[in-house]
C-alpha cells in the first residue's frame, strides 16, 4: 500500500466516490488530491485533498475530502492519506493546518485539536458555515501543527498489513428464493417424495 499524488485521468473516479461518500466537492481540482493504491492489486482505497485558501492576511491550509473506499476501512488507510497531505502542507511553507469535519474523534489521534469558530482565520470561519449549512451540519474546525503531526504505530503496522475486505465474505450466497422459487412448495424432477 502506498500514497500517491491523483492524477488527472482519475478525476471522474475521485468525483464518483466523492459523491457516494457525501464528501465536499467544492472548488474539486484532481490534482490537489492524493490517492492510497494497493501495490498487488493496484485498486485505489482511499483519497483526500489540501485546498489552500488565498483571502485573508496570509494563505491557510485546510484537509478536506478525505475517504476511504468500505473494503479498506479500519486499517490505517486514511491515517496515511492525511499524513501525506500534512506532509504536503509543511512542504508547502504551513505551520499549522486546519480541517472542518465531523470526524473529530479520528483527527484527534494524530494530534488536531478542536478550536472555536472564532479562532479560525478569515477564509476558513465562512467556510465552515456553508459547510455546515450544505454538507456536514455537525462539522467542527480542528488544527494541528506541522511539526506535531503523528501517526501511531498500530495504524503504520495495519497500513502496511491492509487488503481489500474478502469478496466471498461480502457476497451472500445465492439461494432459491433469489430465482423466484419457493423451497416449500417447489418439486424437482428427482423428488422421491420423502
């Protein structure tokens, strides 16, 4: 499993999957994302973005769009999607960088801390409300520094161990009544009558 930077072919797949996990779409550009790809299988797992905003007195930093496809959930994907943006922020010149989410309880392992409203820069307090009002009611702004962003070790060690969920688990088996027959009252040719 590694992380790689979106490229543009896979935009129509980012905005499917963005759209079937409710996530926000605004100002979409593919090449803001990264992708988490399965070296075996080379299926992509999971996603997110860093979208800098310019108004205010100086840039700032925000995490947004980030999701895991079901079958990766739980082992470490999305752990490794947000430390490659984080990553990308500091190499971006930002110290601090900010998400409007309601995965708090998530963010806060790797060090996010929940801020008021009012503590937001500009660009990020009317943010926050469009999102609140379009897509996450619940949304709450977080921030972490740069510098105290961390992964922990059980989320490298799923990350490094993670596979697709088994698709014979997934599929139920296949039955009568999925043909339109009804085992109680259905003969069949070699029926005995027991």
């Amino acid at each position: 499993m590694y992380v790689r930077d979106a490229k543009n072919r896979e935009e129509v797949w980012l905005l499917d999957r963005i759209e079937e996990m409710g996530l926000d779409e605004t100002a979409f550009r593919s090449r803001d994302y990264v992708v988490a790809i399965d070296e075996e299988s080379h299926e992509k797992a999971g996603f997110g973005r860093i979208r800098i905003h310019k108004g205010g007195d100086k840039p700032v930093c925000e995490l947004t769009s980030i999701g895991v496809l079901p079958e990766w959930r739980n082992q470490g994907v999305g752990a490794h999607v947000i430390e490659r943006l984080v990553e990308y922020a500091g190499d971006e010149g930002f110290d601090t960088v900010y998400s409007l989410t309601n995965a708090s309880e998530f963010l806060a392992q790797f060090g996010f801390e929940r801020i008021e409203p009012a503590q937001l820069p500009d660009p990020l307090r009317d943010r926050l409300a469009t999102k609140q009002e379009n897509i996450q009611p619940d949304a709450v702004p977080l921030r972490v520094a740069v510098d105290r962003f961390e992964v922990p070790g059980h989320l490298r060690k799923r990350f490094k161990e993670a596979s697709a969920g088994d698709p014979e688990e997934s599929e139920p088996q296949e039955g009568p009544e999925d043909f339109g027959i009804d085992p109680d009252e259905a003969t069949y040719k070699y029926d005995t009558g027991d």
